[in-house]
C-alpha cells in the first residue's frame, strides 16, 4: 500500500481565475500546481479568484469559509495558549 | 505553509487537546468511539493519534470505505464489462488491486484489458470524446462525495451529445451504513466521528436519528488531525455533560444544510435501489444508487449483459468484521499471513483507506518499540 | 493470554512472513513488477538470483564490484522505457546516460565507458532519433564518459513504443573503502543529496492524461563528481543509493532489510519542493516513494556527517542536500517515520505501482 494512490481525498485549492467561456470551470492552485475544476456545484455561490474550495476528483464540493477557518484556528490557539501557560506554571513552580 | 493544512497539523496544539480529552475521561470508565469515514481511518493511522488519546479512548474502525465495501460479484461484473470487445474500462486508482473472483483490474489489465487509471470521472469523459470507436465505461465508487460528480459527468455527457460513455453505478449511501453499525447487536459504542466530505454533500441533518433514536453524540471531523482530534473533544465534553446532539467541527468546509445542487444533481441522475448487497455487512435497502430511465444510454448495466452472479466472500475473510469494527485487523485469522497488502484476500486490505492496510503499514509495530525508536 | 500478547504473536508472524524466501505467485507479469518495490524484488530473487547465483551478483547492489588483474571495477546496465520520450528538464537519452553513471558513482566508482542498445518501433522519426542521440552525446561529455560501442535492432510498429534504450557502462574504483547496503550500523546518519520526487511527478504530469500544469523539471544529472567531492570529505561513508524506481522509501528499506537495523527519519527534514507536494496532494501519491533521477541517499558514520553535509551543499547538484534522520538498532528492518504531527508511522516497502513507466 506504500506509494499507492488514494484517490477519495479532498484538498483545499486557491482559485486563480474563472474560464471565460466555461463559468463552471476554474483554474485552481495547489501549492504552485494549477489544474481546471469543474465548479458547477458550487452554482449559486458567487465564486471567485482569491476564494478557497475543496476540491475532490476534479469537482469542488465547496467554498472554504475562511470566516470559519479563522475561529477554528482560534480556538485552537487558546487552547494551545492555556495549555502552554499551564506547562510554563508548571514548570515555573519547581524553580523554587 | 500550505493554507488550510499545516495550521491543523500542529503538533504543541495536539498535545494541549490530549491534555483537554483526557481531563473530560470520568476516571474507570472506558470510551469506544467510532469514525466511520477511511479517510478519517486513515489520518488517524498516518499520524499516530492514537498515540495521543488516553489509554481509556479506543478508536473503532467503521465501513466507511466505499472500495472496502464492493462484494466479490459486483467486481466480477466490472471484469466482464472491462472484457467486452471495444471497451475501455476507466477507474479510480484503488480500485485497481481489489480482488474479484478471478483477480483484479490489474491482473486483467496484464492479461490485456484496456483499463485506464483515471483521477477525475471528466478524464474518463474526455477519453470517451478522443475514442469515438470505443465504449468507454467508468467505474462509479464512493459515498455521497463522489456521485454528484458522477452525475455532473453524466450530465454534462448528455449535454455534449456523447454516446459512447457509460458509468457502472456501485455508489452507496452511508446512512444505512451507521444504522446497520448501530443495530448490530456486537457493538456497544459511546459516539461517533462524523464523515467529513459526506456531510459537505449531505449536511449535518440527516445524523439527528442517531443522536434522538439512539442515543450518541456524532460530531462532523475534518481530515487533518487537529480536526479529529478536536471532534473527539467535542464528543467528550457531550458524553461528560450528558448531552447528545449532531454537532460540527468542520465548520470552514461543512454547511449544515449541506450542498442543495450537489443533491439536486445525484437525484437528476440517479435513483435508489431497493436493496444492495454490502461486502461484510449483507444485503441493505434504500443504500446505494443506480442510473435513472431518463439515462439509460449511460448506464452499463443497461448496455452490457452482466453476470450479475453472487459471490460469496471468501471462507478464511473476515473484512465483514473488521468492516464492522467488531474485529480489529489484528484479529482476523489471515491478517498478515495469507492476506497482506501484495496478496490481499479482502478488501480492508487493498483499499489504502481499509482498516487492515491502515493498520498493516502504519499501526502495526508495538506501540513502544516505535515509540522508543523515534526518541530523539 | 493477554490481548498485547495476541497481538504480539501476529505481529512477530507478519514479521518471520516478511523475512521469508521470495517466491513470485504471478502467473503473469504485472506493471507492478516494475515499480522497484516488493514485486520487483521478488521477482529478482526468485527467478534472476535462482537462475544466476554467485557470489558477484548477490549484494545486489545498483552496480556489480569485481577485480580483474589488480585493478577493482564497477559494472552495471540499465534500460528505459520512460513515456512520454521528452518531457521537461531532460529525455529518455540524457536519463540514460546519467542513470547508468550514477549506478556505478555509488559505488564511488569513477564512470569510463558506456555502451548503448536502441530498440526502435518501425515509424519512429529519425529527426527524434538524432534528438534523443545528440542528449546522450552531451549527457556523456557533461558526465566525462564514452560511448564506445552499441547495438541497433528495429521491431513492427505497436512493439516498441518509440524507443526504447538500454545503457551497460564499466567504471574503475580506487579507493578501498567498504560500501553496501549492508554496512549501515546504529548512530550512521542518514542524508539525501537535494529535494525529491521531482523526476517522477514531472514525468506524471508530462503524460497530459491530468490536465495539471506546474514548474516542475525532471532533476536528472550526473552525479559522479558530487560523489567524489563528499568521499574526499568525508570517509566514512557506508553506504550510497540514487534514489530512482520507487523513491527514497525504497532504498531506506533496502538498507534497513539489509543492514538488519532501524532507519529513522523526520518528515520535517526531508526536503520536497512546494510544487511536488501540491501536485503529489492533488494524486494522492507520497513523494517518498516518487522517483527521482539525480538525487541519492547517503548513509554516514556520524563523525563524518558535518563534512559529508558540508561538501555536498558547497556543489551545485547537492545545494539542497539535508539531514533526514539516523540509524537505530531497533526495530529490525524498518523504516519509521517520524510525523510532522509527532506521531510515528511505518514506511514500508512499496506495494504495486503508483507511476509506471517513469524511467
């Protein structure tokens, strides 16, 4: 299995640009590789470049909400920020 | 940094959830909580977070692999379809090693099948389009993830006026999937790890009988292992607090009400069967979708005379087991001797997303020699 | 019996299974006999090892290492039946000629001469032919080797695809220093000369089937004089493999199984450039296992390593050179990599063929 494709992964592209003739085609980036997605189930999304999708078999299944993304991280900061002044707490309180 | 993905992999982070997972444990109790997507089985594989959890969490494996899924027969018929003369038979890579009754895609592809490895059900259109003289088939797998792009495929087929592509439809529906885990009399669970890529199609609704019938919590993940192991968080602090509710960790990818056109789509396309057979888990109604009339032309079974023979899993596989998590890989009484990821005898095995190859690579070494050895 | 213990017992089975004797179940050749993982080291084992055997050809290493009156040679041979011919960075010509001179550089050989046999496909443009022959004439200058003899045959149309080349090349070793797979002891560190995958990833895209561009070129080169400059260096040198059919995953293995020790590395450390990432994210492949064809994997006695490190980067062909991890005692015959997450997680030795036809 080592090396083996796996192919049901979903993984976040920057769009670059919308296909003139072919609205539901966007040229997407992943990390410096670009490939045209098909953004037809998006319809009804105002899809633009700059946004993020995810991108599953050649299809983006949907806009990355980086409003989301941003209070996910910070949650995940605070927790990482208590946890860390807890160890700092810890530690401090056996310099004595 | 890549956006969206080194941010969940933090390691100081992952170390601080731990700590929060293992203070919401009620001491001497133990918790078994299931993730039933192979995407989600695999991450939590590749990176280890097993290693992370407290002694008294255990993770169960669940069927949520759609190659994993695929009895014997079906594989035989996608065989005979890629057999046919004139055809090419186009599929996702993971599909290529799984074994039929008489070898795999890629046995018969040595044997000289024209089968096409393809990345995107769009490849295997635009091949039909540069093969005018050919049938092109594309093999159709997965959950709720995938069939809307099969149907977009199909759509946008009929729309360019293409006859010479089909799809062979073997998508399942993972609702029933769940059901028959929560009904199977062998598993006492305490909640589950929601599929991530499912629910963007989906939403987070359909999950509400499991929460109000049966009592678990299921919280939505996301695939990196931040994701996880926060939703293991978050199903912890319900399970302390009494609570049981459908909740979402992956809220930047997952709106609750799920993608309506997506859904639109794969009912344009597509009908459910009355009744389809599970590899492991037997036959279950309403599961899995086939090609509606109004697409006939691009329906295999409808264009190919199919065998459609019932094949019985092999007597010494036990993946309806592990498929079930009942077993775990270890446990199967093949596992890494007559069933190993270059021979593999079930599916578990072959799917990289299959509880047995997760295991087999990445999980399988003791614990504390892997650990000792990686001590810097 | 406990549950640990159970499932210690089918752990120490996989494992006696794993060291068994090689024996190829196939009836028929697959293309997964050809990506260099487990089904091509079967098949080497037990029909080409069986039907030769002798004491020349057992290391099996990249090249063969004899004497012949006094002086100590090296000997290889390679073919390629990379598709598409000419693709970014390179073609099928110069990846021969650089492919051949890199199997005998590991072995610290300096290259001499090479031979070449071209099998054509009836219909092929000779224009192409003088394209692919003028690569292997410049490749062999910039490598400081000569052709000096070579075969010519042509089949129907339909049985060659293009061209196919194969290159046998003899080299002369002058120093005495014990190289293999099987030298690796615990503490040797363990270092790659430059980023990987991009040969294989190049290639992949190249193909056109995916409709993915990227900035990518293959990394073939010859690696003979980067190698002199790191054993002048540094001398204690155990072992050095290019990291071709099935990437760095599978000579990491090859020297773990051979060395029977423990190789640990850092997924932090190994160096992957952004494009191959993205484009092995996109397919679903691990750049560890995607070959390259101008970058090998060095294994070093840790007082040597600095140097060894230092003189690679200070040459235009190790500038990326780094690192990525140690020789350990423990566990035997694993590779284990170390997550950027922190957790741990076997590499083992490549099952099937992500990427045919790649070299």
């Amino acid at each position: 299995m080592g090396g083996e494709s796996e192919v049901c992964l979903g993984i976040p592209g920057e769009v670059m640009e919308i296909i003139e003739d072919r609205p539901d085609l966007a040229r997407v980036d992943v990390s410096g590789v670009r490939r045209l997605i098909n953004i037809g189930l998006l319809e009804g999304e105002e899809v633009g470049p700059g946004d993020w999708i995810l991108i599953h078999v050649g299809f983006a299944l949907s806009k990355i909400d980086e409003g989301e993304a941003k209070a996910a991280m910070q949650f995940l900061e605070s927790i990482g920020q208590a946890y860390a002044d807890e160890l700092t707490a810890l530690s401090g309180s056996r310099i004595e | 940094m890549v956006r969206f993905v080194d941010e969940f992999r933090d390691a100081d982070k992952a170390q601080a959830l731990a700590a929060r997972i293992a203070e919401r444990c009620e001491p001497g109790r133990e918790y078994k909580l299931m993730e039933v997507c192979g995407g989600h089985t695999h991450t939590i594989y590749k990176h280890g977070l097993e290693d992370y959890l407290p002694e008294t969490v255990t993770l169960v494996h669940g069927p949520g692999c759609p190659v994993c899924v695929i009895p014997m027969g079906r594989v035989d018929d996608a065989m005979h379809i890629a057999a046919q003369p004139d055809v090419i038979m186009t599929s996702f890579g993971d599909m290529m090693r799984v074994p039929g009754s008489h070898g795999s895609f890629l046995d018969s592809k040595a044997a000289g099948t024209d089968i096409r490895m393809v990345y995107s059900p769009l490849d295997a259109l635009k091949i039909a389009k540069q093969n005018p003289e050919k049938r092109v088939v594309f093999m159709a797998i997965g959950f709720e993830t995938t069939a809307p792009s099969t149907a977009m495929t199909v759509l946008r087929a009929a729309a360019d006026g293409i006859d010479n592509f089909s799809i062979f439809c073997n998508h399942v529906t993972i609702i029933p999937a769940i059901k028959a885990i929560l009904d199977s009399p062998d598993l006492r669970l305490d909640g589950f790890i929601g599929p991530g890529h499912v629910s963007t199609v989906i939403g987070c609704r359909p999950y509400e009988f499991i929460a109000r019938g049966y009592g678990k919590p299921l919280v939505v993940a996301g695939f990196e292992p931040l994701d996880i192991l926060q939703s293991i968080y978050m199903i912890m602090g319900q399970l302390a607090e009494g609570r049981c509710e459908v909740d979402n960790q992956y809220t930047r990818v997952v709106p609750w009400d799920g993608n309506l056109k997506a859904l639109q789509v794969i009912n344009e396309v597509m009908e459910l069967r009355p009744y389809f057979e599970w590899r492991g888990l037997g036959f279950i109604s309403h599961s899995a979708l086939r090609v509606r009339d109004a697409y006939a032309r691009f329906d295999a079974e409808r264009l190919f005379d199919l065998p459609g023979v019932r094949v019985a899993d092999p007597k010494a596989c036990q993946c309806g087991e592990v498929l079930k998590g009942v077993l775990k890989p270890w446990e199967c009484k093949v596992f890494g001797t007559a069933c190993t990821p270059e021979t593999p005898i079930g599916t578990c095995m072959v799917s990289p997303e299959g509880a047995c190859a997760a295991y087999y690579n990445f999980g399988r070494f003791t614990r504390t020699r892997v650990m000792e050895a990686t001590r810097t | 019996m406990s549950t640990v213990d159970r499932e210690q017992q089918v752990l120490e089975r996989i494992d006696r299974a794993r060291r068994a004797r090689a024996r190829v179940k196939d009836e028929r050749i697959t293309l997964a006999h050809g990506a260099g993982g487990k089904a091509t080291h079967s098949l080497i084992e037990a029909v080409f090892l069986e039907a030769f055997r002798n004491p020349i050809l057992e290391p099996l290493e990249d090249q063969a290492v004899f004497s012949v009156g006094g002086a100590r040679l090296a000997f290889t041979t390679d073919s390629y039946v990379v598709r598409p011919l000419f693709f970014p960075g390179g073609d099928i010509g110069e990846l021969a000629v650089n492919g051949t001179v890199n199997d005998l550089a590991m072995s610290g050989a300096q290259p001499l001469y090479l031979s070449v046999g071209v099998i054509l496909e009836e219909g092929f443009p000779v224009a192409d032919l003088a394209r692919v022959t003028d690569s292997m004439a410049r490749a062999a200058q910039a490598a400081g080797v000569q052709v000096v003899t070579g075969d010519t045959k042509v089949v129907e149309r339909g049985k060659a695809d293009g061209c196919y080349l194969n290159t046998t090349g003899v080299g002369v070793i002058t120093h005495d220093l014990r190289l293999g797979a099987g030298e690796a002891r615990p503490g040797d560190v363990v270092l790659v000369s430059g980023p990987i995958g991009d040969h294989g990833v190049t290639i992949m895209l190249a193909r056109g089937e995916l409709d993915i561009e990227a900035d990518l070129g293959s990394d073939t080169a010859p690696l003979a004089d980067l190698v002199q400059r790191m054993l002048a260096a540094a001398p204690g040198v155990r072992c050095m493999r290019d990291a071709t059919r099935g990437g760095v995953a599978t000579i990491l293995n090859e020297i773990a199984r051979a060395s029977e020790a423990a190789v640990v590395i850092d997924e932090r450390a190994i160096p992957v450039r952004t494009e191959v990432r993205g484009a092995s994210e996109i397919l679903g492949i691990d750049p560890l296992y995607v070959a390259c064809e101008g970058r090998f994997v060095a294994v070093v006695d840790p007082a040597n390593a600095d140097a060894a490190l230092d003189a690679l980067r200070a040459h235009p062909l190790g500038a990326g050179a780094a690192v990525i991890g140690q020789v350990k005692a423990d566990p035997p015959t694993l590779v284990l990599l170390k997550t950027e997450f922190g957790g741990t997680r076997i590499v083992d030795v490549l099952i099937g063929d992500p990427l045919p036809r790649i070299c």
